[in-house]
C-alpha cells in the first residue's frame, strides 16, 4: 500500500514544463498525495533562471518533462545544478526511453516517471524529499567539521592548524616579493585570574572581546587567529620595513589596554607580546614561531604587560633556563636542595621567637644560585609543589627536633612560605594537616606565609584555603606587605594574623619621611586590627632603634642573624634571650 501523508504537507515546487494540462495534471496528482503544493511552472531557460535566481522561494524540488519545443530537460538539469547541487529533480516524461532514463540519472536527475503512470510519485517524492533533507544535514555537518579544524568555535579566529598554513603562505609570497613578515605572540597575562574570579562564561567573554579588538587592528590581508587558552597570534605579511610592525605593536598593545566591561567590572587587559620578523629572524616557519614565543616568554618571566622583539640574546637566555630547569629537576630528584633559617626576634626582649625556613641551592658548576632567579623556573616548570612539599616536610621535621631537644616552650615557631602555585592546589588544608600530624605537631608551631600578589591572584580561592588553615590552627603570615595591592577591605576580610613589612620600606629608615611615614601608617593600621608585624631587612642600628621607638614587635634581617643551616642556630635558641645583648648596642 503507498504511503500517503497523514497531514497535508506544505511543498514548494518548480515545474519546468510546456504543456499545461500536464502542469495541473502533475499538480492534482501531488494534492492527492496530501501535499499543500504552492508551485510556479515555467518552459523557457530565462524563466528557469529567474525562477532559481529567486531564492525567497525556498524551493523544495523540480519536476521537469524531458522534450520541449524550445527547452530541452537536460540543459535545465544543469542549470538546476548551478544553483543547488542537492534540490531533488525528477523527469516527469511521454517521451523517455529506458537509454535516456539512465543518461538521465547520470546527469543527476533523482528519478524519472512516466506521464501515463504519476502513481509512481507517491513514493518517489517522499523519498527524495527525505533524501534531501540528509544529504544538506550530512553537508552541514561535514562543513562544521572543516570549519572546527580551521577554527576557533569561540571567537571565530583561524585555530592554530589555519594559523600555520596561513603562516607559510604569507611566508612564501613575501618571500618571493622580497618583503618582510611579522609574527606577533600575545599572551593575556591575567586570564586565568579573571575567568576564576568571575566565572567562565566572563572568561569566554573576555577572549571574544580581545578577538574583536585584535580583528579591528588587522587588515584585509593581515591574519588574528586564537591559537591556545589565553593567546593569540597575528601574521603581517608582505611589509616593506620593520617601522610598520613596530607601530602595528604599538596600535595592538593600546587598544587590548583600553578597559573591557565584562559583568559590570571594567578589566584591564595586561599582555605580554613577542615579535619576529621573517627573514631576519629566521628562514623557517616554525624558527619564526619559536622566536616569538620565546620573545613572549620573556614577557612574562620579567612580569607581563609588554612587548619585545626577538633577539639572538633572547634565544641564549632561554636555551640557559632550559639548562637550569633540567640541572633544578636533578637537584630536586637527588634531593640536593636545603633548608637555612633565619630568626625572628621580639625587640623588647631579644627572644627568638620564630624562624623562616628560606630554600637555598648550590649549582655543582654555578654555585649558589639566588632564589629569585631558580624560584620563578620551579614554578614556570610545575616544579614547585613537589619542592614546596618537601619544604614543609623537611621544615617540620626540623621543628620536631628542637622541639623534642629543647622543648615546646623553647622551640621557635616555624614560618613556611607558599607560593601561588601551591594555593591553586586542591586539598592545600588536607595537606599540611597530614604533614603535621605525621610528625605529630601542634599547628600552632607553623607559620604559613603567602605573599600579598599571591593571595590576590585569587581571592575567593585563596580566602577558602586560608580560613581551612587558620581553623586548623596554623598562624597566616602577609609576606611582603606594601609591595602588592594592599586593599584594607581584603586584609579585613582574610584570616591574617601576622604582616611583614617588606624590606624595600626598611631600607630608607630612618632618614626618608615617605618610608617614614608608611611604617607608621603600618603600624597604627596592624595594632587597629590586633595584627602582629614583622619588619624584614633590618641591616642597621639605627633601622632597629626606630622600629622599636615605634612599637614594632618583631624584626628580622641581617644585622641580627642571617639564614643559615639548622645545626648553626641550635647555640641561639638554647639561649632564653639570644639577641638581648645585641638590642642593647
């Protein structure tokens, strides 16, 4: 039995035929089909075109006789193919022959019927109908796939794969015109702080925002294209000098910095850009990539939000850290890394009553390497939380002997400093307390310091973190306080029970009024939210009879005690008051 529609079906029609009573005739088969036909018929090759020129009409399929006068079915095939590869189109014939039926469906005809037998419709129609409808859904979603390979579904840049190949042509037509190519790397240097802080959609957000402002900035033949997380990349082909990419820099760098509104918050964009120049840096695509990724990094390791061109001393420099993060890892691996301590002492009484645990490594060929210079790598290189890990087991193990020689009353509380890194590590909180309870210790003998740009790198997460460690017990430690963002409202808010006033406030003392003035301000702030300072870097007397004419409680540096290794401290801490002589002086 033939299938006929359970409700009447709209259907749009082209009807290429010269005799009329074979239009209605075609026409009354359709309708008791069940379709609600609204059709246009025509006989003529300039009709034919006008009719498929007029796309509004949503044509569904062509019905078209094989032999006409002035018309003939196969040139209107090919004109059907012009416009529309996939439209379903059956002859409708007298006149069609078995040779010109197959002759026919070679050329791209979906059926042929016979006029003496239109029953044959109510299953060739339905069919190529569906037929159609797959074969577009089945295109589209080929041509979805194509676009996914060449682009970045979320700003529509070119991806990193269309990136390279549009790389390498700019490459080979300048390179044959004699002309110049730049390759800018931009890397947004707080993205992951904005999308955690205000969630992904706002992150997401950010990056189509940042992929308009650098499309506005690029010409027709010029290429932006996304090609990781956070960075983007642009191709300047066919230059003549390196003026035009020096001002190119400078038009990118100004507009990213202008402010973007993203839920109501206007963000500032920091990024740090890395530039090459084909060929002056480089023959090969992928060397020109290399650079300015390297020039990028570069960026970065010297605190982002700016821009450098490639340089042969900034291949060197790389090449050396590479060099000291494989001699680092060793170090870590053979546990060649130690522990100094360096005292803090309570002025009214010269007591040491807590020490800083300050990591120290001694290269086999370079000697001491200072730790502002290897500390940066361990955390570029994810080396830091296996190294931060072994800083607190090792610095509470220390605890524990001093405690179990000297005993808890004597022993000096042990200040440990974590990184950035180590509070976007999940189960912080879980991992200190097991530390502690493996060596069986008291939370209150651990400090743990943070300092003011790593704790608000995150500041939702890092509060969690925090207020986990204060219920634990542990003392939280400001590091490096007046350096940072200093924002009274987050210091009220976080579980802060010690800030230590940064050495760069100390060197001035007491002569320059600003360090004056900001140590006072300090001060009278701590004592107003009942927090204990800490003065760092004290290297003279006079920096030490100001503080204490001041009331700060705690010191720390040089002039007192510099860091060294557990054993050398041991004579000072069985001293009640080590450092009261030295006060005295």
């Amino acid at each position: 039995m033939q299938s006929v529609p359970q409700k009447r079906e709209p259907l749009k029609a082209l009807i290429i035929e010269d005799v009329e009573d074979d239009v209605l005739m075609l026409v009354r088969e359709l309708r008791r089909m069940g379709y609600d036909l609204d059709y246009h018929s025509v006989d003529r090759e300039d009709d034919l075109v006008e009719a498929l020129q007029n796309v509004q009409q949503g044509w569904q399929i062509v019905f078209s006789d094989f032999s006409m006068p002035t018309f003939n079915g196969l040139g209107a095939l090919k004109l059907v193919r012009q416009y529309d590869q996939d439209m379903p189109f059956i002859f409708v014939s007298g006149t069609l022959g078995e040779d010109k039926a197959v002759d026919a469906v070679k050329s791209g005809a979906q059926d042929y019927i016979t006029k003496d037998n239109l029953k044959r419709l109510h299953a060739a129609v339905p069919r190529e109908l569906r037929e159609a409808v797959n074969r577009r859904e089945r295109l589209a979603a080929e041509g979805r796939l194509v676009y996914l390979a060449n682009y970045d579904e979320l700003t529509s840049l070119p991806n990193r794969t269309l990136y390279q190949r549009r790389l390498n042509q700019a490459v080979e037509l300048s390179g044959a015109k004699g002309l110049k190519v730049g390759i800018m790397h931009i890397h947004l240097d707080r993205f992951r702080d904005i999308s955690s802080s205000l969630g992904p959609d706002a992150g997401d957000e950010l990056l189509k925002q940042v992929a308009q402002r650098l499309l506005e900035q690029t010409a027709t033949e010029q290429v932006a294209a996304r090609i990781s997380d956070a960075e983007f990349s642009v191709i300047l082909p066919s230059l003549e000098h390196q003026s035009e990419l020096i001002e190119k820099a400078r038009c990118i760098s100004e507009s990213l910095q202008s402010p973007i509104t993203i839920s109501g918050y206007d963000l500032h964009v920091d990024a740090s850009i890395g530039v090459s120049i084909y060929p002056l840096d480089g023959q090969k695509t992928d060397e020109l990539d290399h650079n300015a990724t390297m020039a990028m990094h570069q960026v970065q390791q010297s605190g982002g939000n700016g821009c450098k061109f490639f340089t042969a001393r900034i291949r060197e420099d790389f090449k050396q850290r590479l060099s000291m993060e494989k001699d680092l890892r060793e170090a870590v691996d053979q546990q060649k890394l130690v522990l100094n301590y360096q005292p803090q002492v309570e002025l009214v009484s010269g007591r040491l009553v807590a020490v800083e645990a300050l990591l120290r490594w001694t290269h086999p060929q370079l000697g001491p390497i200072p730790a502002d210079k290897f500390i940066p790598i361990a955390e570029a290189s994810g080396l830091i939380l296996p190294i931060g890990q072994w800083v607190l087991s090792q610095a509470c193990h220390q605890y524990q002997t001093w405690r179990d020689h000297f005993g808890a009353q004597q022993a000096p509380r042990m200040a440990v400093n974590f990184s950035a890194f180590q509070f976007r590590q999940r189960g912080l909180g879980l991992v200190v307390k097991s530390t502690l309870d493996e060596y069986g210790l008291d939370p209150q003998c651990l400090e743990v310091e943070i300092t003011e740009s790593a704790l608000m790198q995150d500041p939702e997460s890092t509060m969690e973190i925090l207020s986990k460690l204060r219920d634990i017990g542990v003392t939280i430690s400001l590091d490096d306080f007046g350096t940072g963002y200093s924002s009274l409202s987050y210091l009220k808010r976080f579980p802060v029970n010690v800030l230590k006033i940064d050495k760069s406030f100390i060197d001035g003392l007491p002569g320059d009024t600003d360090d004056v003035g900001i140590i006072r301000a300090v001060l009278a702030m701590a004592n107003h939210l009942n927090l204990d300072v800490v003065a760092e870097g004290i290297e003279t007397s006079e920096q030490l009879d100001f503080l204490r004419n001041e009331g700060c409680a705690l010191v720390q540096g040089y002039y007192l005690q510099r860091p060294v290794l557990a054993e050398h401290l041991e004579p000072l801490i069985a001293q009640p008051q080590p450092f009261a002589a030295k006060l005295l002086t």
